[in-house]
C-alpha cells in the first residue's frame, strides 16, 4: 500500500540518496522543478499524501502550502529545526509532522566548537593572514584568547547544547547554561536568566531552537551583558539574534567576537559581518557531513515510511 503513497519533495534533499530512496518505495513529484509551481499545485495538490521538506529557511512548510494540498496527511523534514513549519497550522489540519533529532546533535556540535576555537585564537584570520604573505611582510601574529579556564554559557540544553557542554569540557572550560526547564541530570550551573548567562560568560553558544518565541532574543542588551571580552556563537537560527544589534555591537567594541553558522536573511549574510576579522562565519553547514546528512535522510526515510504502512512515526514534532 505505501507505494501508492504520493509524496512531494518541496525543494533538492541532500544527499541525493535520499530523493533515490523516496523514488524507489513512493510515487513523487518534484515542485521545485516544475515551471509554474502554484499552476501545478491547483492542478495535483489534492492527490498528494506527504510532503518532504527540510529546516532551511527557504524550504519549510506554510499554512499556505498545506491549504494547497488539502490531502496532505505527513510532512517528514529533513532537520531538527522545525521553525519554517507552520506547526499550529499542521495541528489544525490533522497533518503529522517528523523531524529529525538526536542523529545530528555530535555534528553540530562539533561545529559550535570549531568556531568557539576560531573566534578565539583567529585560526581562520591568522591563515588568511599568512596566505597573503604577511608573517614575511608584517611578522609575527597578534596574540589572541585562551579558551581553556573560561566560562562557556550555553542558551538551550537539549542534545545539540548538551553535546557542545561535552566538548567544551574537554577544552577545560567551565559550564553554565540557560534553559526554561531545570535540567537535573547535568553537573552544570544553572542561571535564571539569559541577562544572568550572557554577564557570567566568555563565549555564550547559541543551541536553542527558532521560531516566534525566540525571535531576537539576543539582542543588544544582552550582547552588552557579554562584554568585550565577551564572544558569541551561533549554531541555532539566524533569528534569535538581531543580526544589526550585533554588528552594532561588533562595531563599538561592545563584544569581542562571533563565530556565526546562521544568519536572519540565508542565504545572504551583511557585508559588515563578512568584513571583519573577529567574526567567523560557515554558510550554515553544521550538519553537513557525509555521516550526518546519510542519518538524517535515513531517518526521514523511515519516518515517511512508517507512517505509510499505518504504523507509528520514529520521530514526531510536539
Ligand atoms: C538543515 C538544520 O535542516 O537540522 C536543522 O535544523 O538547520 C540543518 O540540519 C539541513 O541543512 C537541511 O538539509
């Protein structure tokens, strides 16, 4: 009976494996390939069933979407992330929704720490630095920032903030963290507030999710809290930070730095953050290895699958 299934693949999934997978076990269809999308959506949407998206800001799933496929019964993203989905609209219309956490978190996390060390000691400004020849022109590099000893705060402990906690232990940091719920199973210190977290840190690391109620969080009050010695990481969503507040800050010497993997408009990322030496910035690849990606399409995979053969999805959003 699944592969009666139709299922509409919103934009490219990588890897590819993934689309291969959904080719072979599902009839489906591409919208992105389609020359007119919303004369292709009056025509088939009523026959599709599930809907593969994925967490990039320009895939997701509107409250609009889901009104042009009046059938649709599951959206399987490839993703963690679930803010471009329109969730309430989904529950309103009986539509299940998968995502795909937990398979990406040591990735992720890897990647928070790789930038946590850039920023720090100017792994990526010092190589472009002796690329252009200046060790000869110029000698010897600026000193930068010792990352061990110091307080790494972390904004949202589930298993991405959690592993990063891991790693940063490792470097000899000092863990704090700031979450809406108590966690009582980790040894960290616990502040009440992001303000209390943000004053208390070197290097605050942004692993919350996005959505409305984080929109801007940080903000320049809190960037201002952090200091300037003060650096800020984030490997959550563009949207919780308000991105001019932090070039403002960046600017007037208010923080010390960023290491940023997201931005408010992606693909786009302001010149007046690509510009500066104490900001490094990755376009939003931390998921992105070999390993990962075959996991999470994998488990997009079996989502879709599960939910075809009238069993129980793996992982279900709220
Ligand atoms: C992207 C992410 O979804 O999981 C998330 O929330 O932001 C990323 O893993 C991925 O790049 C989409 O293919």
């Amino acid at each position: 009976a699944s592969t009666q299934f139709k299922v509409l693949m919103k934009g490219p999934l990588l890897p590819v494996r993934l689309q291969d997978n959904l080719d072979a076990q599902f009839t489906t269809y591409r919208l992105w390939q389609q020359d007119d999308q919303a004369a292709w959506l009056a025509q088939h949407g009523a026959e599709i069933d599930a809907l593969v998206t994925s967490g990039n800001a320009l895939m997701g799933a509107s409250a609009e979407l889901m009104d042009q496929l009046p059938n649709l019964k599951v959206i399987c993203s490839n993703g963690v992330g679930y803010d471009a989905i329109d969730i309430a609209a989904a529950e309103a219309r009986g539509i299940v929704v998968t995502n795909t956490p937990g398979v990406l978190n040591a990735c992720v996390a890897d990647t928070g720490m790789a930038l946590l060390l850039d920023v720090a000691r100017r792994i990526s400004a010092a190589d472009r630095y002796t690329r252009a020849g200046q060790w000869q022109s110029q000698g010897r590099y600026p000193l930068t920032t010792k990352v061990g000893g110091k307080v790494c705060g972390i904004v949202g402990l589930g298993g991405i903030g959690k592993a990063l906690a891991k790693r940063a232990q490792a470097f000899d940091m000092d863990i704090h963290y700031y979450n809406p719920r108590s966690r009582p199973d980790v040894p960290y210190t616990r502040h009440d507030s992001l303000l209390s977290l943000a004053q208390r840190a070197d290097f605050l690391v942004l692993t919350l999710p996005g959505g409305a109620a984080t929109h801007h969080l940080v903000d320049a009050g809190v960037l201002r809290a952090l200091g300037p010695k003060g650096f800020l990481i984030n490997i959550a969503r563009g949207s919780v930070v308000d991105e001019q507040a932090l070039i403002a800050a960046l600017q007037a010497g208010e923080i010390a730095g960023a290491g940023l993997d997201v931005f408010e408009q992606e693909p786009a990322v302001p010149a007046a953050l690509r510009q500066r030496d104490d900001v490094v910035i990755t376009p939003h690849l931390a998921s992105s290895t070999e390993e990962t990606m075959a996991a999470m399409a994998d488990l997009v995979f079996e989502n879709l699958l599960a939910f075809a053969q009238g069993e129980a999805v793996l992982t279900r959003v709220v």
